[in-house]
C-alpha cells in the first residue's frame, strides 16, 4: 500500500495523476552488445519473455493479472486497487494490456483542495502445479482483508513491526571510526526486507533487491542467515528451514540421479531442482547437506525446539546421513572414512579429496542425525517405530553413520602445522598475489577455471569457515596456525569472506585485521566494493556483519546451544550491544573494555560461560562480570606468502608463481 498527495497552492490548475503496474521486459539484445565478458554473479540475459501472460481482467475497478515463468513453470498473480480522495472534479481512465495496467486520474484542482491517491496491490504466488486463477482470487481476498483493516491501522501495524524487529535485531556499536553504526543498521534494515516474509518461500541471495543470480537460493542462507534469525526472529528461521524441507522428495531424486543413497539438495536452485550448469563449482559442492543439516540443528538448539528436529527436520537429518555414508568409504587397517570428489565452499579449488570444511560439516551431519533418531527412540518409542518403517531405518544403519563419523579423515599436515583444505591443496604452487595486477581482479573474471584449480589461492574462506562453524574440535593454536596460512591467499573475491576472516582473526589474536575485514563486509554494498552492488545487495553478507559483530568482537559461541563468551572488542571501539537466545530466552549483552553486563530480557534465564567462569542470568537484575583485557593483540599480517609455525614459508616449503600470460 502506498499513497501520494497533490495540493495546488495557489490557483487552480489542471493535475494528472498515473498509476502503473508494468511486468517490465529488459531490452536484452542492447544490453548484450555492452557486455565485455560473462559474469557468473549476474542475471543471465533472456532473449525471450520471463513472464508468460495467463490471464488479465478488470473487476470493480481492481486490475490483476496472472503469469508463469517461462522456464521453472511457476505461478505469479498480482492485483492492484486504487481509492481516490478529493473534493475536486476528476475523470478517470483505465488501460490494461498483458504487461500493463494503469489508472490515469485527470483532476481540475481549485487551489487548497488535496488529491490523494492510494494504492493497494497484493500478491500471491505458487509452484508449477498452481492455478493462477486461484491465485488472482487470493490476492481480492487480500485486498478485501488488507481494506476493511484500513491505511492507517496497517501503517501502524508496519510501524510496530519493525520497532519490534529493530528491538530484538539491533546491534549498538559505539566507534570512533565513522559510519560504523549506520553501516551495521544499514545491513540489519537489508535483512529485514530480505527474509520478513519467507514463509516457505526460502531467502533469495539478493533478497528482493535486484536480479542478480536470477533470485536463487545457495546455502549462504543456512550458513550465514538462520544463525542470525535463530538468534533474533526464531520463528523466521523456522520457516526458512521448512522451505528446504519442502524440497527433500526433489533432492532424493537428485541423489538417485548421481547414484547416491538418501537426498542431495541442490546448491542453486529456485524451485528444488539444480539450477547450475557447471557441476565442479555447483553440484560438487556436497556440503550444502551438510549445512542444512547445521542450519536445522543450530536452530533447535537455539531455540530449543527439540519437538522441530525430531519431526519435521528428522527425515532430512536422516536423508542427509544417508548420503554421507554412502558416498564415502573405508580405507586401510585403521579404517579411516573418506569423502571423495567434492568442492568445498572456496570455489577456486574444484572436485578435490577429503575437504576440510566438508568431512567436518559431515561429521557433524552423521552426528547430529543419529543423536535425533536415538532420542525420539527413547522419548517417543510409538512415533520412532512409524518413522523407522516410513523412512526405512533400522538401528544398523544409524550407528554406521556414527561409525562413520568417528573415522572420519581430517586432513592435517605434521611439519606445515595446519589443516590442508583438501588432501592435495599444500601440492600446489601458491598463487603470487603480491604481483597480480589489480586489473586481473577478481580472478574468476580473467582466468580459466582450471588455471585457478592449479594454485593455492581462495576466492573464500573454506577452512577458516570450518574453524568458526566447527570450532570446539580445534585448539586455538591450531586455528591460529590455519588463519596465518590461509589469511594471505585469500582474495576475498566473493563477499561471503570478509566476515568469517573477521570473526577468526578476532580469536586468534589479529585484532587489527578482524576490524579491517568486517568493514569490508559491512561496507561491501554500501562503498560498491566488488562492484556489483547494481545487480542487488549481498543478503548473506548482511548476515554475515552481524555474525561478526556477536561471534567475532561479542566473542559468542553456541555450539550445542550453550553459550559461551570470551570478547574481542575492538580498540578503536568503546561499546557493543547485542541480543541473543539461550535454550528460548533473551538475553541482552553489552561490552566495554573492561566489563560485560548480561540482562535478561524475556523468559526463565540459564546459565552463559564467560572465559571458563559460569555466570547465571536470571531474574530481573543485570549481571555485571569485569574483564581483564580483550585478549591477545599481535602484529597485523602482511603480504601474501602463507605463515608456517608464525614466519613467511620459505621457498623449499611452498613455490610461488603466476600462470602464464597469453601470447598474442
């Protein structure tokens, strides 16, 4: 709903006043003689039509139309209403075509007399199957409802709304650097808009803000965004998780396509099925399983929902388990579990062995999947025996899965000290970032894909990722080792990178560097850092600053649910505020360099655990805990040779090099 307003001052005057609804169609043809070279991270050019005309027709003043989109079949209805409130004269003309439908008011205004305008306009939308009659029907009774409730009660409802979702969602940051809190506003504000209304329908990478990636769905929602929404609109993230579960009878097929047991979700899609072409950097990427599996978890822990994954979540935990243990296999005596033939989440390395995002995310698959199964068996033994018969489970398959995850292979170098990305990834000459032109950046826009797939060089974080998401099953000496090899051959060429750098430089002790990259990701859209900001905002990223804010400088952790403290504010800041769920309730944390109070905000309270120390929130007063420090502050990286054991590998540790250029 939206309204306009027109008042002549002075004499009368003659005012025309047009409403439209257009079902826009680019001019493709001209846009592509502009275009110098194929980007993967915008919208692909249609020759044809998007939108194909179903219906359209005028009732009681009320223009809807109905379309289908012209590939994936699904169905789209809108339907615009119009009120008109004036004591002048007016005429009005309507016009309608199947792209078109628009009301021209020509009023004869006498001066101090208002014309108002308002505008309603209601949606609906439905799979392939769908009928768009039903769904222009849908979208009167919307109308019908949304107009007896009235414009003024809906904008206060809007209003309330968003004070409640500013109330739960905000992050206060107290910096001497500028424009720090209306950058993370900013993000929040985009997050809003972005998953206010998922209902089924699942998050977008660019949200309702441009066409880039022609409005697919990647696991960037599962990774970066259900974390924030468990945290502060649970019940948002319940429903986006409900969008992949409504998806489990297409990735079951997916599996079988690939010859695999259980369900293999796609890793772009719009409608369930796998929308990439390019199967090294899209249907490799197996952990998307993996992270729904994480997303489901993270959720009920959070939130403590235990009755959501032992019913609705449990066939897609058990599907996904499935897949793992089938695609992987024993090997040697010590019958150590491989994962073959995948691409983690860094897309400059393709189909490699072992991973150590994946088998880790896997691990925590197999896990947390048998845990659920054997809980509903001894909470619910009725309700376990119908889901063992419908989903075809037996006791000897889950502790398999558990045998599985116990020998799962974590890759891990003895003399370098870290974790090798993949089995083969420290075999490779390291990209020589130091003396790559500016202009060949971002290298997937100037070299082949299998000239990158050669080097040791990330477009995103991959191990670092794993560090963060699976973090309890590392020392800190370790994560420290793994960010200072990592850290200097990361681009950072996709916007998922910034934030999770952030949050482990933070930990591990680079101070400067985490406050460096989570203004990079704050800033990504707002300064156009990567230049694509035109084609809509990086949503995942959004979500990404405010897990840098909470995870990173807030210092939380909530694996398994339990939260855990241990702060990194930044020097150049002096307060941070910031909400968070423990087992269902809210909590409010704010931070100074020298102290961290807790306030419960609704619900019974629990206990956090503030550097080993337990600290009880409950009641009404706040707790008020000292701190002794922000943690370690070492000396900024720099460079782009990797660090072993904390100094600059040598040349007979690792070779650095750059492809050949072409000759012309």
């Amino acid at each position: 709903m939206m309204s306009y307003s027109v008042t002549v001052l002075d004499e009368a005057a003659a005012v025309v006043m047009v409403s439209e609804l257009r079902n826009r169609q680019d001019e493709v043809p001209e846009a592509k003689a502009q275009v110098v070279g194929f980007d993967p991270r915008k919208a692909a050019g249609f020759e044809n039509r998007v939108l194909l005309s179903q219906l359209q027709y005028e009732e009681q003043g009320r223009m809807s139309f109905g379309y289908r989109t012209a590939q994936s079949g699904l169905g789209l209805a809108v339907t615009v209403d119009h009120e008109l409130f004036t004591e002048n004269a007016v005429s009005v003309e309507s016009r309608m075509t199947a792209d078109l439908g628009r009301r021209t008011y020509r009023v004869r205004a006498e001066a101090g007399r208002p014309i108002m305008v308002v505008k309603w306009a209601a949606y609906a939308d439905g799979p392939a199957t769908s009928d768009i009659a039903n769904l222009a029907a849908m979208t009167h009774l919307v109308l019908d409802d949304a107009q007896v409730v009235g414009r003024e009660v809906l904008i206060e409802e809007q209003q309330e709304w968003l004070a409640d979702y500013w109330e739960k969602a905000d992050v206060e940051v107290v910096a001497s650097t500028p424009g720090v809190q209306q950058a993370v506003r900013w993000c929040l504000f985009e997050l809003a808009q972005a998953t206010a209304r998922a209902e089924g329908r699942g998050i977008g990478v660019k949200g309702v803000s441009g066409a880039g990636y022609e409005g697919h769905y990647f696991w960037d929602t599962e990774v970066y965004l259900v974390p924030f929404l468990a945290h502060t609109y649970p019940f948002l993230a319940r429903r986006t998780l409900r969008f992949r579960i409504a998806m489990l009878d297409a990735a079951r097929a997916r599996a079988r396509a690939l010859s695999q047991r259980g369900a293999l979700f796609p890793w772009r899609t719009i409608n369930g099925s796998e929308a990439s072409a390019y199967f090294a950097a899209g249907t490799a990427q197996y952990h998307i399983d993996a992270d729904i599996a994480f997303a489901m978890c993270k959720y009920a822990d959070v939130s403590d929902d235990l009755n959501f994954l032992l019913t609705e979540a449990l066939p897609v935990l058990v599907e996904t388990a499935r897949l793992w243990a089938d695609m992987g296999f024993f090997r040697g005596a010590e019958r150590s579990f491989h994962i073959h033939s995948v691409t983690g989440p860094d897309e400059y390395s393709a189909v490699v062995n072992n991973n150590l995002y994946t088998n880790l995310m896997a691990r925590l698959n197999l896990r947390r999947a048998a845990q659920a199964v054997f809980t509903l068996a001894e909470l619910d033994p009725g309700r376990y025996a119908e889901v063992a018969a419908t989903l075809d489970l037996t006791e000897t398959e889950v502790t398999g899965w558990q045998e599985a995850a116990s020998a799962m292979t974590i890759p891990y170098h003895e003399w370098f000290g870290v974790h090798p990305q993949d089995e083969d990834f420290l075999n490779r000459e390291v990209w020589d970032l130091d003396n790559t032109p500016q202009e060949k950046l971002p290298l997937l826009l100037h070299y082949h894909p299998l000239v990158i797939y050669r080097f040791q060089v990330l477009k995103q974080a991959d191990a670092i990722l794993a560090l963060f998401l699976a973090g309890e099953e590392f020392t800190t000496e370790q994560k420290r080792a793994d960010y200072e090899y990592y850290e200097p051959i990361t681009t950072g060429d996709s916007t998922l990178s910034a934030v999770v750098q952030s949050i482990i430089a933070a930990e591990v002790g680079y101070q400067a560097r985490a406050l460096e990259s989570f203004m990079e990701g704050a800033f990504v859209d707002l300064a156009d850092l990567h230049r694509n900001t035109g084609d809509g905002v990086h949503i995942a990223s959004a979500g990404g600053v405010w897990n840098a804010l909470v995870y990173g400088f807030g210092g939380m952790r909530d694996y398994n649910g339990d939260i855990s403290f241990d702060p990194r504010l930044p020097q150049e800041w002096s307060y941070l505020r910031f909400g968070f769920a423990l087992h269902g309730s809210r909590i409010r944390a704010e931070l100074t360099p020298d102290r961290i109070t807790f306030t419960l905000e609704d619900g019974p309270g629990g206990i956090v655990t503030l550097r080993g120390q337990e600290i009880e929130v409950i009641g009404s007063d706040p707790v008020l805990v000292p701190l002794f420090g922000q943690g370690l502050n070492l000396p900024t990286l720099t460079g782009h040779v990797p660090l072993v054991h904390g100094r600059p590998a040598t040349p007979e540790e690792v070779t650095v090099g750059l492809p050949s250029e072409p000759v012309e």
